[in-house]
C-alpha cells in the first residue's frame, strides 16, 4: 500500500543501539564529531548508509492510530465502511485507470481520521474468472484512495477487503518491536558426571538481541554465548546449572509465547473473519471497451 507522506526521521528501533551518539551529532566539538563517526560505523556494519536507510524507513512507513485503542469499536468496520467508484462512466477503453475512494468507518459507524488499514482491492469478472489488484494509497485521514488499470474487454466489479484494520496493524507492529522472544528455542548439553554417569540439560535459547527474554538477566555468567563469524549473529543460551558452555550438543525449537492482552486478540480476531468485502452490494460494473 503506498502512502502520501511528508518525510519521517528513521524509526528508533535500530537508533537504541547508539542513542547517545544521536544526541549529539549536531554538535560540532570533539565529542560530537566522534559520535558522528560512531553514527557513520554503526550503519556501515549494516551495509547501508544513514541516508539509505533513511529513505528505505520512510518507503515503508506505515501510519498508526493516533489515539488509545480501548475498545474493539474503535476499529476500522468492514461493515460500515464504504466506496465509490470516482466518475463512474459507462464504458470504458483498455489501458484506461479507474479510481475508486474509500471511506474508513469504526463500529460506531464514525468516519476514522487516521490512516494505516490494509485494504486489498480487487478489480474482477466471475464469468471469465479475470481479475487485477489496484494500488491502494493511504490518504492518512481514514480515506484510502485506489486506482486500477483495465486490462481486458468485457466487464469488471470492484471489491474492496480489509485485511488488517489500523488497529490489529499496531498491535502486530507492537508484538514485532517488543517480544522478539515470542518464539523460542531449547538448547542441549550434554557432559560426564561422577561416577562415570551422563549428565543431560535442556535449558532456552535465542539469538541475542535488546528484547528478548534472556536479555532480561544482563551480562556475567547468566548466559553461554556463541558468534557465528559468517552472520555476526549472537547466539545466547541460559548457562546450564551443571555444565560447562562448550557442551552444547544441538538445538531445536522450543515453542511460542503468546503475550496477546484480551484486546488484541479481538482486535486481531475482527481481521480475520472469513468474508469480510467492504462492501458487496456497492460494486457497480463497469464495461470496457475495446481498444480503438
């Protein structure tokens, strides 16, 4: 879904990692040329300067509610949500666009003022079982505008779905950013014990990282790390009671923790009802005609 936007700063979720230097690279002392060259660092172990990046942050920015959810009724309805197809004629030439405007309304039947649903669009025909997605754009005011293009000759409906309302959007995004955790992993060790017995431990892993469960218990003898030199990646497992770091065997996934409060699971279920088109009955054909 494209977005019309004006130009955001880079999200902090990479930016934690040198918040200090971010602070004060605009000043123009020693301290401040260092943290600049820190700043530079940082993004050139990612492969990527700070102005790529930048643009690639706001290519995929995406808008948020701008209010607290508390209840399921302020969410996006595909119920009272409409659309209407812009200057509707009654036919058309292939190769033409056709736009069509879409209202976001909450289960109130309140028109929303924010942005950030994911609608898909579909222009369709049954019969010769034709159909083409159109370019969603986010007005960033509960309005979503689309534009298709008519490829074939003959008839066509549009049908617009919500995927996602605004809000389970935020949520999914929280969960993202917050509880890198969700899914983790069991790490094996295995080692001689007295008297000639073996000794045996399962104890959790993940990939090191600011979020994660392990990363609650700090640093010192919490935890086994180990670096991969081809990826740069950590691999960070709770210390076995028993056993030393070097007798990790294998390991294998462990399962999922699921963090969802009461009101993201409703949230998240109203998204995923079975049919849920925005509107079947306000799907006006329209005939194209053939090319001249």
């Amino acid at each position: 879904m494209g977005n019309e936007r004006e130009k955001r700063p880079p999200p902090s979720f990479l930016s934690l990692h040198s918040v200090e230097c971010h602070h004060s690279s605009n000043s123009s002392s020693p301290a401040g040329i260092s943290s600049q060259t820190q700043i530079s660092s940082f993004y050139s172990e990612l492969g990527i300067s700070l102005d790529a990046y930048s643009r690639l942050q706001q290519a995929v920015y995406w808008a948020e509610p701008d209010r607290s959810i508390t209840s399921v009724s302020m969410s996006t309805s595909p119920d009272n949500t409409t659309f209407i197809i812009e200057n509707l004629k009654e036919s058309y030439q292939i190769g033409e666009e056709l736009f069509v405007m879409v209202h976001a309304k909450d289960s109130d039947n309140k028109f929303k003022s924010y942005g950030g649903d994911f609608f898909q669009a579909k222009l369709f025909w049954s019969k010769t079982k034709a159909s083409v997605f159109g370019e969603v754009v986010d007005l960033l005011n509960g309005s979503y505008s689309v534009r298709f293009l008519l490829p074939w000759v003959g008839e066509a409906q549009v049908a617009v779905r919500l995927i996602h309302s605004s809000e389970a959007v935020e949520v999914l995004k929280r969960h993202r950013e917050t509880d890198s955790d969700r899914v983790y992993f069991n790490g094996y060790y295995e080692g001689p014990g007295p008297d000639k017995t073996k000794l045996s431990e399962t104890v959790k892993c993940n990939v090191k990282w600011d979020m994660n469960g392990l990363e609650s218990m700090r640093t010192g003898d919490c935890c086994c790390e180990y670096n991969d030199p081809r990826t740069g990646e950590t691999w960070r497992c709770k210390r076995p009671k028993s056993l030393p770091c070097s007798a990790l065997v294998h390991h294998s996934m462990g399962g999922y923790r699921n963090r969802l409060t009461y009101n993201d699971k409703m949230l998240l279920a109203e998204a995923d009802e079975p049919a849920c088109p925005v509107s079947d009955r306000a799907a006006p054909s329209s005939g194209c005609g053939e090319q001249h």
